[in-house]
C-alpha cells in the first residue's frame, strides 16, 4: 500500500475518509452525512464504518466516516488503529483505487495520526499469489492513500511506524507461505533477502556445525525430514558497545505432523504455522533493524521440519541436548521444546545476553486456557513479565502470565533421563514452559511467550485478515523501545 502525504486535495480521487471521535458533531458535513451517520447509528465507535455517497461540483463522491472511539480511551491508539483497518477491510477490494483520508479534524496528535496509517497498511497487506482465478469483486484495487490534513510531526512518526509495519508484514509472509516452499532452508535465505543491507550481521548453522556443537535435540527433531535443518541468528548492534544484547529465540517448526506421534489428518495442514515464534522473531528483528533502534538485540530461529520417515525419532529415544541433558522422548510431537532447549543453550553459550526471551507455537494446551485472546507468558523474572504484558497491552499482541515452579518442575522428572519431554496430562503449558527453564542458566532473566492461539485466525481483526496475524513482531519491537533502548 502506498502512503503520500500531500497539502490538497487530489481532483481525481473520489473516495473520502474522514477520522471521527466517538461524540464529535457532524454539522460541518453534507446533510447526507450529518444527518444519515446518526441515522444509521454510526457513533464514532472504534472501527466503526458510515459510507454515503455526495454530489459536489457535478461529480459524485463516495464519503466514509470511521470511528476512532473516545478522545481519552485508555486504548486510543489500539482504537485509532483501528479506524485505519476497518477502512482497508472495506475499500482494500471496492474497485477503488485511490483514496483520500482526511486526518485534520478529529484533533490527533501526530503520533496518533500515525496510528490511523498503522492500521490502513497492517489490514491492507494479504497474500494472493496462488489465487489464480480469483473473481473480479475480490481482487484488490485499492493501491495509494492520500494523506491530507496530517498535524505536523506526523511524517517522522509514520517512518519509523512504517518500519515496524515492515516488519509485521514480514512475519504474515512467512507465516502464510505453504511448507512446500517454505521449509529451514528456504527461510533462511528469506531472511538473508531481506536483511540485506541493513547492517545487521547473519549466522547460519548447518546441521554439521550443530552435530559438533551437541544439538542432539533439535537435530533429532528434524532427522525424519529430507529437510536440513538450520539454526538462524540474526545480530544488531545498535546500542552501546560492551552492553550485553537482549535475546529472542524463536521455535521454527517449518511443518509439524508431529512426527511418528502422528497428528490426526483434519487440521494438519494448520501446521505450516508452527514456525510462528521463529516468523516473530525474525519480523520483530526487522522492525528493529529498519527503524535503527538504539539496542544490541540478537534473533535466533531453530529451524527444522519434524517429519515420520523411517530415520525418524521415536517415543522412548533418548537424545542428548547441547547442555549435556539427556532427554527422554515420550511423544515425538512435543519437539518443539527439543528445538528451543538447544537454541536457547547455543545462544547464551555464544552471546551471554542481559535476558533471554523465546516465542514458540508450543502447545495445543495454551489454546485450551486462554483461547485466542492471548498469550501465555512464564518467566524466572519479575520485571521482566511485567514488561512483556506492558509491550503486549500497548501494541494489542496481549500476554497473560502463567505459573512455573518446583511441583511443577517434578513432573517431568524421567527414569531413565535427566527430564522427559512430557509430563501428565494436566497443565500442558506449564510443564512445557518448567521443560525449557531447565535450560536457562541460573542468574539470566528469561521469559517463554506460547503464542500458539495467536498467530493465525480463522476470522479478520481489526489489523489483519483471515490467515496470518503477525502476532508478535510488535510486541519484540515495543519490548526494547520501552526497556532497552
């Protein structure tokens, strides 16, 4: 989507949007507006559309209002966001192919203007390569938005908005690829493509490298897969020299059919998302790099496909991680937490980080408990939860903390090993998340996010369509704006 900022008013352009505040008159309006909004009970409420068409100056104008919600919302710039959105949800396929949004009278401030933009590009992006028959109503059409009225200051706040939204895109891209062209190897030079030029510095592993390195657990992972396996790490050093980076470890499950713990068939194909965390990490660490923020952070990805051939592992296997534990397999389709023990080890071995936070599609357990409103956050460390769960409330990428501790750290106690990769069946979630901590050298903050509800949806949202979301991209880049920069 394209944004231009202009002083007037395009001639050509016939569709108007205008930014209205729950409560704001509309007397200033054509009378089929002022007076068909409230007829239709349009009230300005966040994400709320009102269209009419106008005559002026022998041509006809087609007129949208969107409602930003209250002036003083304690989530104002989630519900301006919004508005921006639900103007894309509805014009992004009208036949239109240009449109004007006026930002001059619904008293923004800049940052907030910029938020209105944030919302029009989010819920523009959608994928539609492989639709080759797609009816004419469902193309898209609409291409540019003309931004008038902006108050000042609004062009650098939406630079660095459009940097984060880079990045968000990426993540949806990765997401929605299907595993056929999307696999360890495949995302690894995505990344490389797009990171290009950037300044930031890129580390590949091939599975060699890991095998001396002792990464029996997630190359065991992906030893049933014709796919190699990879471990991605991307660095940015734009803070301080000498300051530790903050880390982010992503589980990369390119495609999971849960191996010879086989997943039922309906569903299955969902599983292309399982690299989600892996897709956030990588989408977070571009925002951060394309805005240039003032922090050493560090994106590490464990990318493996977990396929059921006759090299595969089994239940009962025992694998040695690069920490020296060994682990007892019980179910081959909990590998996501074998791919992230040894990543997380690899990367406070190689970076010794101030803290250490991982993303992961972990499991089903976590949809269980908290639906797909949010994520589920552990951690070792205080301030550090609080921080994730003030990230996700500013950019709507929500968190909700869970406990982990010593009864639930015996669960998971083997016979044979020093942990097994399951435990009962109750409190899936939080013995998966007790499983990784075991990784976690004694004294580093650290943090496990499972965003396995979050990162694809069946239905639109306020800043996405049906499909990808991009969750998590967002909250990495608030997370070190807020706390590290």
């Amino acid at each position: 989507m394209h944004i231009q900022f202009t002083n007037t008013h395009p001639a050509n352009v016939r569709l108007i949007a205008r930014i209205v505040n729950q409560g704001d008159t509309l007397g200033d309006l054509d009378a089929a507006l002022s007076e068909g909004a409230p007829a239709a009970r349009f009230k300005g409420s966040a994400g709320q559309v009102f269209e009419s068409f106008v005559s002026a100056d022998g041509s006809v104008n087609r007129i949208a209002l969107a409602g930003a919600g209250e002036k003083d919302a304690e989530t104002r710039r989630l519900n301006i966001e919004r508005a921006g959105g639900a103007l894309m949800a509805k014009y992004l396929r009208s036949g239109e192919a240009e449109m004007v949004i006026d930002l001059g009278h619904a008293e923004l401030s800049a940052e907030e203007a910029a938020a209105v933009l944030t919302g029009v590009r989010l819920r523009a992006w959608a994928y539609d390569e492989y639709r080759t028959k797609l009816a004419a109503e469902k193309k898209i059409t609409l291409e540019k938005v003309h931004v008038i009225g902006a108050p000042e200051g609004t062009e650098a706040a939406w630079e660095e908005q459009a940097a984060i939204a880079q990045g968000v895109e990426f993540t949806k891209q990765l997401i929605t690829l299907p595993p056929n062209v999307l696999y360890p190897e495949s995302f690894v030079a995505m990344c490389e493509e797009a990171f290009a030029g950037t300044g930031a510095e890129i580390t590949v592993l091939g599975e060699d490298e890991m095998a001396k390195l002792g990464m029996g657990a997630l190359l065991g992972v992906g030893q049933g897969s014709a796919k190699a396996s990879r471990l991605l790490a991307i660095r940015w050093n734009g803070g301080k020299d000498g300051d530790k980076p903050t880390v982010f470890v992503g589980k990369g499950v390119t495609f999971d059919t849960g191996g010879i713990s086989l997943k039922p068939g309906p569903g299955m194909e969902d599983m292309k998302w399982d690299m989600g965390g892996a897709g956030a990490v990588a989408g977070g660490m571009l925002s951060l790099v394309s805005r240039k923020a003032k922090a050493n952070v560090i994106g590490v990805m464990g990318l493996v496909e977990n396929m059921p051939d006759g090299n595969a592992i089994r239940p009962g296997d025992v694998l040695t991680s690069m920490s020296g534990q060994t682990i007892e397999v019980l179910n081959t389709d909990a590998e996501g937490r074998l791919v992230l023990c040894d990543a997380l080890h690899w990367a406070q071995e190689q970076y010794d980080p101030a803290r250490i936070v991982d993303f992961a599609t972990l499991t089903g357990a976590m949809i269980i408990a908290l639906g797909h409103e949010h994520g589920g956050v552990f951690a070792n460390d205080d301030e550090l939860a609080e921080q994730l769960l003030g990230a996700g409330l500013a950019t709507g990428d929500k968190l909700w903390r869970l406990p982990i501790g010593p009864a639930y750290d015996k669960l998971i106690d083997s016979p044979i090993a020093d942990v097994k990769n399951v435990g009962p069946r109750g409190a899936g979630s939080i013995t998966a998340a007790q499983f990784l901590h075991r990784f976690i050298k004694k004294g580093t903050p650290w943090a496990h996010c499972d965003i396995a509800g979050m990162v694809f949806s069946d239905k639109p949202g306020a800043t996405h369509d049906k499909g990808a979301t991009g969750y998590g991209a967002r909250l990495i880049d608030r997370f070190v704006a807020d706390n590290v920069e």
